[in-house]
C-alpha cells in the first residue's frame, strides 16, 4: 500500500488578504505525513523548496496558478498508484464559491476574475483521480473567503469518487486560532489523527464525527463563531474506509463493516468497487479465506468481462494484528492494460458523452476537434445547432432558434469545445468572460478577440487555432460565408441567447434535486417537496414530509403512524424522501443519515431498544440539549444546524404540542426511525422492533 500526498499553505496573497496561519498548518500536515511514512510529500508554500520535474528540470513550488497547474498537469498526466493506494490532498489558504462552483485561490489569485486566476476544486480532483490511486482524499481548510461569515464556503461541490472533508458548513468561515498558532480545523484533524486506541479515528466515518464536535468544542474555547467541518463521501461506501491502516490500527468491527461493503458490492455487480474493496479487506485479515476466495473470484469476472488476462490477488503482509504491515505493490497490470502514448492525446475528447435528444451525431464534430481544424468545426456546430433547433434549412441561427435546442445537445457540443482546447474555448466559457465584462458586448468583443482597435472583424478574419484569445471560438456562423461585421446586432442578440440557455442549463444540471426520480407506488406527487427543498425552506419541507407519508399510508385523519403503517410503508416512497433530503443539504439530511449516526452511536437495527444509544443519538443531531429532549418549535430548521437533524417527520398533530411529554416523542419517535432506518435503500427488510417501544408508548396513553 503506497501513500502520496500533496500539501498547499498559501499566508501571503497578492489581491486578497493575507492569512496568519496556512502555512503553519501545511508544514504541521508534513510534519505529521513524514510520521505517518507517507511515500511522496509534494509541498507547495511561501518557502518552501523546488522540486525535482518529470523530465529532469527543477520547478518551482511557489503556491502561483501558473505553478500549481502545471504541477497538476505534469505530475498527474500517467497512473503511478493503483488499488489499495491513498493519495492525500491538503489545501490551507483562501477558498471561493463562484457561480456555483468551489476555487482554491493561489498566491497570485484575483476574485475579480476567478475563473481565469483561480483552480477549479473538480478540476484538481480529476487530475488526482488520473494518479490511479482508489482513495483520494481532500482535506480543504479553505473557507477563508473575505467578506461577511455568511459568505459561501467552499466544500459544498460534490466531488465524483473522492471524499471532501472541509473545514466549515457552506454558510460558516474558517477560523484561525492565534493562541495555537493554527486553524481550529487543522489543529483539530491533526490531533484527531494522532489518537490512538479504541477511541481512534481509523475510519473516515469516525474522523468526520470527531472533527464535528472537536472543532466546534475549539472555537467555544477560543471565543470564536460557529464553525462545524461538513463532509461529502462519494460514493458512500467510502465511509468506512481504513484511512491509514499502518498507523491508526482499525478494530474487528472497521474491518468487518469494510468486509461487508465488499461482499454487497459484488452482489450488486459492482465488480470495481468490489475488487478495490475487497483488496483493502485482505491486506488487514490476511488469513480470511473467504476474502481471498471472494477476491480471486471477482477479478476472474472482471476478466471475463474485458477477454484480458486476470491480474494475480495481492500477496499479504503474513505480520500479526498490531505490528506494522509491509507495504503491499499493487499486482502488475497486463501489458494489455498499460497506456498506449497516442491515448493521452485523445482522452479528453473521447471522456465525452455524445448525449443528443434529437438524435444528431456529433462524431464529425469531434473529430475535427481532435484533428484541430478549428474553422471547418465551427461551420459544424453551426449546422449541428440549427439540425437541433428544428431549423436545419435555414443558414442563420436567431435567437427563436436557439431557446428550442434542448441541454443535452448544447452541453455536448460545449464540452467537446472545451476538452478539445484544453479550455480556451467554448460557449461556457465564453459566457464567463461575458458575465467578467458586466454583459458589455463591446468589452467582450475586445476580450475574446472579436474586435480590434475597435473594428468588428469579418468571418474571414478570425483566429482559428489555439493562439487566438481565450473564449475566441466557436462563433457559430459562417456557413455560407456572410461577413461577421454586418450582422454584429444579431450576433449580440444570438451570443446573449446562448449564453442564457448555457446558465439555464447548467443551473439544471448542477442541481442535485433534478437528478432524483420522483418515484411513488401510490400516486404521490413529491413536486412541492422538492420544490420546498429547493428553496431550503426547511421547516415547511419537514411539514410537507409529514403530510405525504401520512397520505400515503393512508393516516392522514389520525395524524401520527402506527407500527403497521409503517412496516408496509412503500420502499420507492421511502427512498424517493429520503433522497430529495439528502441530496438538497449535500449529505446533512435525510432517513439515511440519520441511521448512520443513529448506528455510530451504538444503536443496533435489531428489535430491541437501546436508549443509551438513542439518548446519544439525540445529542449527535441536535434534538436533545442539556439530556433535555426539545419540543418541536425549538429545532433549527437550517443548514447551521447539526447532521441528521432533519427530518423530524414525526407526530405533527400530537408532538409538537408542549402539552404532550417530551418522553412521548422519545418513545415514539425511537419506533418510527427505526423502521424508516431499516430501509432507506430496501436492501433489507424492516425489523419487527417494537416489543418494549410499543408498550412503553402504550403506558404513555
């Protein structure tokens, strides 16, 4: 098992307010990396020294954009890890949250125009991704934003296949400790990740709720505000990933959990998961036999699967529990699957769906992307837009046309634009520029290179290859050679069009909730709770939540569900809330959620009643304060509010009343979750759990 990691601490900024503690925080992450035995260390600072290039040259690691991406660039461009690796991503400095996307600042980053001076977070985190490692993690104490604390912080911008802890909720900052010389987050993960025992952090499950309560419990002590870490685990098995077996030892019950995850991805026939799973599994129980069998027998299907040679199971470190285990090599891949030179090339282009709802073929268009003749592209997309817009006779796209081309075909074509030039180029990028101008067309004329010395050049003109300015192309026009100066009111009106329709779309697209299907066995229409969800009108979603699942089991007049409407409870109803939920407050809401902590607290899904840990789980979400369990009208209905905290969704007609006793809604509320918690996902069937619960209830009456 190989560790890499690459650490950012930026104090000094050039057009942002210069921090106190990043770099302090960066060179204790090293200092702790170095204990850990981490393999590679790349350290980028104010100070800190080159470092060795690929091809043989020293680069500078001078925290600038310029540095930072062309590391990025450089050292991700071929695999160097592979399954059962971890490469850590530490970031400490200034973070933004522009258009809806997360930027870390570099030294030189100006918020004025962050998107060409500043590094897009998914843009890191698929270059990471690119070092072959199955475990990326992001440490990101980066919600340093200046202006007023509601400022959004960055973090909240779900990251594909990685995990994200950051340091504060999306509506919260990031504060430094003076007296420790620290952030309260950094401070608060180092010293998390040095605990060892029982009581360690071995698990990112268990590291993630550590550094809920520690950081908020450090900024108490210091007198600061309100600053709880939020974290995204993607995909969700990952939270009970061993985060570094060699120096935090896990107990039985992390590496059963881990096991477990394994089994039911092959069952799933998620064969990937299960093999990188299932590899991690065995280098900590070396001696299971049906860990060995399981893993043998999902790399022959996988090999089944692509006709290439199967690669050899891993060969176990034979040391015992407690010592430290000999790092593993990943099994050699077949030569089949080492990356051919060409590949690099055309990768981008080929990671592009051809998504069309019109049934057009994009295949020509991204071919003359990939050959890079720029002019016969553009006449392309022009002839592409106006065959999806219903007007392919016509030679002139308006903007009439342009509102009828469905999403799917402008992401397509935007896309291939913007792999193909490596960004230069494209209509998102060239309505970022638009936006930078404040919608001037003159400005953005100048800008993109459209215009110079205030003359609108003609079609002919124009730049088409990749030393044109940036956002140059596509122009989609042209087709049958009309010159670009005379048409310069349509191309304002046309360009504007587009430029809406991209923001449209990609507000639709990067809206989570759009994504969950409204499923209902019963009928139930879930648009308002989607909407209401939407809006993070949170207390009203909560009622509405109320009233649906009443109406759907069919106890609207009683107001409150009894343990057989619940047992029968429909599972596309139940996953269909629970994933609106979850998906409107990135991961802090929801059934789901609620179960996890409920069973990190102790609980156990197995009938009987466990009110240690069901009083735990009540100080973990924010429902019991002081061993006082509160009544309705005191929850927090917000994002600042603790995980699992939402939805109540419990007895709306009786509970929320100060006249019913608190200790009613404990009892009930205990039966009722456990039934929602059994099957958020219907992988199991419900429990029959009410016994005790449902005669403690019945004494209540």
């Amino acid at each position: 098992m190989a560790n890499w990691a690459f650490v950012i601490g930026i104090n000094t900024y050039q057009r942002l307010q210069s921090l106190s503690c990043a770099v302090r925080d960066a060179e204790a992450m090293c200092e702790f990396l170095e204990k850990a035995q981490f393999d590679q260390i790349f350290y980028f600072s104010d100070n800190s020294p080159e470092i060795l290039a690929a091809d043989g040259s020293y680069q500078s690691t001078q925290p600038t954009y310029a540095n930072l991406y062309s590391f990025l660039v450089d050292f991700f461009s071929v695999p160097c890890l592979g399954d059962g690796d971890n490469f850590w991503f530490f970031f400490s400095g200034h973070g933004v949250r522009h258009e809806g996307r997360d930027y870390l600042m570099p030294c030189d980053g100006n918020p004025r125009a962050v998107e060409n001076t500043a590094i897009p977070l998914n843009y890191v985190t698929e270059r990471l991704r690119g070092c072959g490692a199955d475990n990326v993690v992001l440490f990101l104490d980066a919600c340093r934003n200046e202006g007023a604390k509601t400022g959004l912080g960055i973090g909240g911008e779900k990251q594909k296949g990685v995990i994200t802890i950051a340091s504060c909720s999306p509506s919260e900052k990031s504060y430094e400790i003076e007296e420790l010389g620290q952030g309260a987050f950094t401070y608060a993960l180092l010293e998390a990740l040095r605990i060892q025992g029982e009581s360690n952090c071995a698990t990112v499950e268990r590291l993630c709720s550590h550094l809920r309560l520690r950081v908020k419990e450090i900024n108490r002590e210091y007198k600061k505000p309100r600053q709880i870490p939020y974290s995204i685990v993607e995909p969700a098995t990952k939270y009970h990933y061993i985060l570094l077996p060699d120096y935090i030892r896990p107990n039985e019950s992390d590496i059963a959990a881990l096991r477990e995850d394994a089994f039911e991805a092959e069952a799933e026939g998620n064969l990937i998961l299960a093999k990188q799973l299932l590899r991690r599994v065995w280098m900590l129980d070396p001696g299971n036999s049906r860990v060995i069998n399981a893993y043998e027998r999902v790399v022959t299907k996988l090999g089944q699967q692509s006709t290439k040679p199967s690669p050899q199971p891993p060969s176990p470190s034979p040391s015992g529990a407690g010592s430290k285990a000999t790092p593993v090599t990943p099994p050699p891949k077949p030569e089949a699957e080492k990356p051919a030179p060409p590949a690099k090339e055309i990768e981008p282009l080929d990671t592009v769906e051809l998504k069309s709802e019109k049934g057009a073929d994009y295949t020509k268009l991204r071919e003359l992307l990939r050959a890079k003749k720029w002019r016969e592209a553009d006449k392309e997309t022009t002839k592409l837009m106006l065959e999806v817009s219903g007007f392919a006779k016509e030679s002139l796209l308006n903007f009439k046309f342009i509102k009828k081309i469905p999403c799917a075909e402008l992401q397509t074509i935007d896309e291939l634009w913007t792999k193909a030039s490596g960004g230069r180029f494209g209509f998102s990028c060239q309505k970022c520029i638009y936006q930078e101008e404040k919608k001037n067309w003159e400005c953005f004329g100048d800008r993109v290179g459209w215009k110079v010395n205030d003359n609108w050049l003609y079609y002919n003109d124009l730049t088409f290859d990749l030393s044109a300015p940036k956002g140059h192309l596509p122009i989609v026009y042209g087709v049958q050679g009309v010159q670009w100066t005379y048409r310069v009111g349509w191309a304002r009106e046309a360009f504007s069009s587009i430029f809406s329709h991209v923001k449209a779309c990609e507000a639709y697209e990067s809206d989570p909730l759009n994504a969950v299907e409204l499923k209902s066995e019963k009928g139930a229409d879930y648009t308002k709770l989607r909407e209401l969800l939407r809006a993070k009108k949170w207390k009203e979603a909560d009622e509405e939540t109320a009233r649906v699942m009443l109406e759907i089991a069919g106890r609207t007049n009683e107001g409150w569900l009894n343990p057989n409407s619940i047992e029968k409870f429909p599972c596309a109803d139940l996953q269909t809330i629970d994933r609106l939920w979850v998906q409107a407050s990135n991961g802090r809401f929801g059934f789901s959620v609620q179960k996890r902590i409920y069973q990190f607290c102790g609980g156990i899904l197995d009938g009987q009643y466990y009110e240690e840990a069901w009083d735990k789980f009540g100080d973990r979400v924010g429902w019991r304060v002081n061993k006082n369990w509160l009544y309705y009208e005191d929850y927090i209905f917000d994002l600042s509010t603790e995980e699992g905290h939402l939805p109540t969704a419990r007895d709306y007609v009786r509970s929320r009343s100060r006249e019913i006793p608190p200790n009613y809604i404990k009892f009930r509320g205990e039966g009722y979750y456990h039934n929602i918690w059994k099957d958020p996902s219907c992988v199991i069937q419900c429990w029959q759990i009410w016994g005790l619960i449902q005669k403690q209830e019945a004494s209540l009456w």
